[in-house]
C-alpha cells in the first residue's frame, strides 16, 4: 500500500510538504496447476489392443496371437506379429524366464516387461518390475541382435542374461549385440548380467622324434638343433562381427640329428675256392672282403608344440557404428576368458649306434702238391669288416608353442562410429582374462565399464 502523508507545518512559519512513502512490492505469479489426473494409477493400466501384442508363456503362438486375452507363447512370435502389423508397436511380456534364439526387436518397436499375467494382466510398478521378465538364449551367445535396424528399438523394464549353460572353447557372450549406422537402441530400466566368456584351449605337446633309419651315408655325428618358442598372441581384435580371440603361434621346427662318422676300412683275403668246396685249381674265385664299419643314423626331431588359443570376451551391450541410450539401468558384465597355454615341443629321438662291417664269405687256398691230385690246405679265412661308425646325433627337441591372449570385459563396447549415452546407469565390468602361459605368454585382457 501507499506511505503516510507529511504532517502539516505550523501556522505562521509555513512549513515544508511532507515527502511521499515508497510503493509496496507486488505479490508472485501464481504456479500453473499440474496435469488433469487420468483417474488411471500405474498398477491399473492394462495393455492396449490396439497397439500392444502381449506374450505369457500360457499362451500360444499363432499369425494372430497376441490380443490381450490370447497371448503369444514366446518373445520372437510376439515380435513378429508386432513387425507384420501396421498399428502395433509395443510387445507387452509377462513374468517369467524366457530362453529363445534370434531376438531381434524390430526399428519403431518397444519391448516391455514388468507385467504379470495370470488371466487378466496386472502392470508391475516397484523398482524390481524389471527382475520379474528374464530373458535369455537358448543356444546363441547374444540374447539380442540388432543389424542395420534402420531405426530405434527400445527394451524396458527386463532383465537380459546370457545362456544358461557355460560359454564354449574361446566364446564370446553378449547381452545386446547392435552394429549398423541406422541402428539406434534404447535400454530403460533394465537389467543386463552375463556369466563368464569361454576360455582358449591349451596347444597340443609336439610329437616324439622318429627312430633312426637302419642304414644311412655317414656325416658328423652332431646333435639336431632345437626349435625355436613360437610367439605369444597379441591381444585380440573387434570388428563389425564382433571380438576375435588371438592365438599364439606354433613352435618352431627342430632339425634330425647328424648320421654318425664313417666306420672303418675293411680287408680282403686271396681265395681259391669256398670253404666246403672240392678241391680244384683251374681257376681261382674273387677274394673275400668284407665291408666298412657302418654309421650311426641320427634320431629325428621333436615335432612343434601347438600354440594356445584365444580366451573369448564378456560384453553387455557391444556396439559398431551404431547408437546406444541407456538410462536407469545396470549392466554387470562377466570375466573375460583365460588364454590357452602353449606346449612344449616332442623330444628329438636318439641316434642309433655305428656297427662292424660285415665279414667276407670263408674260402680255402688250393695246392698241386704233390701232384697231380689238388688238395684244400690252410684254415680258412675271410675278408674282415671295418671297425663301427660313430654314433648318430640326436634329434632336436621341437619349440614350445606360444600363448593364447586372454579375453576383455566390457558392460559398454563401441567400435567403429559407435556412440553412447549412459544416464543414471551403472557399468560393472568383469574381470580381464589372463594371459595364456608358455615360454612366450600371450597378451592379457582388458577390463573397463567402456572404451
């Protein structure tokens, strides 16, 4: 309101006018009023025939399933109907565990769980709606993949696991597997764990040297060489089909061990005729020789460890080129896999010891005296054979195979031109995947909530 006037001056002297009070603040605008109330709470909203397909595993699949009252029996039918239709584009699914392959929810489709249907459909709207709908894999190693969608797809209110069973040899899990640039995802309050990648395999120990031959040209007698370590995996690789486990490399190649140093000379003895012969010196036979002392053969080599393989990677949501939002959720990755280990190389085999050469045939000397019956006179004899060979080298033993690289742990991985928007969300990784051991290790893994 207005001030006070001045007070009058006094009669005579005439006094000055009074000064004018201050104008008072105005009052602050009235707030808008909120919304009309729909009269509609949460727990009683019901799903709208018009645009949602509904599935609960009491219902049953069909080209016309999905109305409120005949639910389709599994997510893909239900996606399905949703896809072919031109007003539906939400998939309402009920609690339950649910293990399908090849999910794929369609640009323009939202998939929604925390409902609950037992005859007439109840909306869940606590803070752990989205543990009551699971999905998971039957087989594959993604619970869902999105391909050049060409648009969004949206999932809320779930809760995405890996398969059941463990992940193979070097596997790598997924929980959302997105790649293309038209490919744009939208998780809302969901829930992803994944278990634990599959680790690589151990390499396979080389093969033993073969034995030595039997006969063979004489050399130096050495020992073979040795084979080299093969050499550890670096780490693995990502590309638009995903991570690509890294294996170390085979064991290098041993050598034969040397045949053995030449045996000695042999001799010859002059005959006339073979021991048991009869007497008869019309003409003499060829001198009995023997033969040279034989080499050792050397051993044949170790036979190559095999390398490790790759251990696989864990990742929630993996991305390439494609656009990611996720808001109010979790994202609980698993361990990468462990790298195989390397083998150790075959042993080379030993070399044989040298030998005597062999004797010549036994044969007599033949005499006239006296004449003129020939008689068979002196012991008989032979040729020798020369004295053993050297022994043959042993054969090297083969290199040892290197290691395989351990697998990542991701809960977000982008590749590409990938890109991510991560709100009120928490990102736990696993943890990385060990290097696989041998003479040369593999490469370890990486462990990050993203990259």
């Amino acid at each position: 309101g207005g001030g006070t006037g001045g007070t009058a001056g006094s009669a005579g002297t005439g006094g000055g006018a009074g000064t004018a009070g201050s104008a008072g603040t105005a009052g602050a605008a009235g707030s808008d009023g909120g919304p009309p109330d729909s009269g509609v709470t949460c727990e009683d909203q019901k799903p709208d025939a018009a645009t949602m397909v509904t599935v609960a595993p009491s219902g049953t699949d069909g080209a016309s399933c999905g109305a409120p009252g005949s639910p389709c029996k599994t997510i893909k039918q239900g996606l399905a109907v949703t896809a072919a239709s031109s007003t539906k584009n939400t998939v309402v699914v009920a609690a339950a565990n649910y293990a399908e392959d090849g999910l794929v929810v369609p640009a323009g489709v939202t998939l929604q769980g925390g409902w609950t249907y037992e005859s007439q459909w109840q909306h869940l709207c606590t803070a752990d709606a989205l543990t009551k709908t699971i999905v998971r894999p039957a087989t594959d190693n993604a619970t869902f993949r999105l391909v050049d969608l060409g648009g969004t797809a949206r999932i809320e209110t779930l809760s995405i696991q890996s398969r059941s069973s463990a992940a193979k040899t070097g596997e790598s899990l997924y929980g959302v597997f997105a790649t293309g640039a038209t490919t744009k995802v939208v998780l809302d309050h969901v829930s992803i764990t994944l278990a634990n990648a599959g680790g690589g395999s151990n390499g396979s120990t080389g093969s033993g040297g073969g034995n030595p031959v039997s006969i063979c040209t004489p050399a130096g007698g050495t020992n073979g060489q040795n084979g080299s370590a093969g050499g550890g995996a670096p780490k693995g690789s990502y590309t638009a089909a995903g991570y690509q486990p890294a294996s170390g490399a085979s064991g290098g190649t041993a050598t034969a061990g040397q045949n053995g140093t030449p045996g000695g000379a042999h001799t010859c003895q002059p005959c006339s005729v073979p021991k048991g012969s009869p007497c008869g010196c019309g003409s003499s036979i060829a001198d009995s020789c023997g033969q040279d002392g034989k080499p050792g053969c050397g051993g044949g080599p170790g036979g190559p460890g095999g390398p490790g393989t790759g251990g696989g990677s864990a990742i929630g949501v993996f991305l390439w080129d494609a656009d990611l939002t996720i808001l109010d959720s979790s994202v609980k990755s698993g361990n990468g896999g462990k790298g195989g280990s390397g083998a150790s190389g075959g042993t080379g085999a030993t070399g044989s010891a040298g030998a005597l050469g062999n004797l010549g045939f036994e044969c007599l000397y033949c005499s006239m005296t006296p004449p003129p019956t020939p008689i068979c006179v002196g012991a008989p004899h032979q040729g020798s054979g020369g004295t053993p060979g050297g022994k043959g080298g042993t054969g090297g033993t083969g290199g040892p195979g290197g290691g395989g690289a351990g697998g990542d742990s991701y809960a977000v991985y982008k590749g590409g031109s990938a890109s991510a928007t991560v709100t009120t969300t928490t990102l736990t990784p696993g943890s990385a995947g060990p290097a696989g051991g041998g003479t040369q290790p593999g490469a370890a893994g990486t462990a990050a909530a993203q990259n």
